[in-house]
C-alpha cells in the first residue's frame, strides 16, 4: 500500500496488525495481496495501509465490531492466519480499536 486510506468521519474502527517475519518470502506476499483483495469486498470494510521494513504494521478500518468479527471469521481469512502461525511469523500481535477522532493534512 503506498497511500493513507480514505476513511469516514470517526467513528469508526481500526485493527491493527503487528508482525515480525521468518526469513524468506514462502509466497507471503502473494498471500498478503489476496487478503487485502478479499478485505476490500468484505461488507463495512474502509481501507488499509501497511508498511513493512523489519517490523511489519497493517491497520485495516472497518464501520463496526461485526464487521471485523464476520472479517475474522472468512474461511480464507482463517487458512491465511493458520499458514501465518505456521510458516510465515515469529511473532504477532493484533490490537482493535475504535477511532473517535482523526484528522490530518494533505499538501495540494
């Protein structure tokens, strides 16, 4: 992702994904594509940004509770987290959030 996500007014909520690697690509990034692909059709998804240089962050946005519960649960979803455990984390952590406020600047 190389853009900031266009979100509602607030409020509104954020998962945030924090993750250290395993050595090697062992087609993680393939992966990560498909999952971001099948988050955005996902109903009361927002956006997502990711960044990655060691320590990788994803923060994905969602309009509710249910919609990130309903995002957990996607069978595919599930295969990704499973394979992440297996081969592709040393470490993890996922923390959900509401968003009450935000703002921000944009250089036109």
């Amino acid at each position: 992702m190389s853009e900031i996500a266009k979100t509602p007014q607030p409020p509104y909520y954020a998962v945030i994904f924090t993750s250290e690697r395993t050595d090697g690509d062992n087609r993680y990034a393939e992966m990560a594509d498909e999952m971001v692909k099948l988050a955005s059709i996902q109903p009361g998804f927002l956006g997502v940004e990711s960044a990655r240089e060691g320590l990788g962050i994803t923060v994905s946005y969602w309009e509710s509770l249910e919609a990130i519960q309903k995002w957990k649960q996607n069978e595919r979803h599930l295969a990704a987290q499973s394979q992440g455990i297996s081969e592709w984390y040393l470490t993890y952590k996922t923390r959900v959030c509401k968003v009450e406020r935000d703002y921000g600047f944009e250089k036109v």
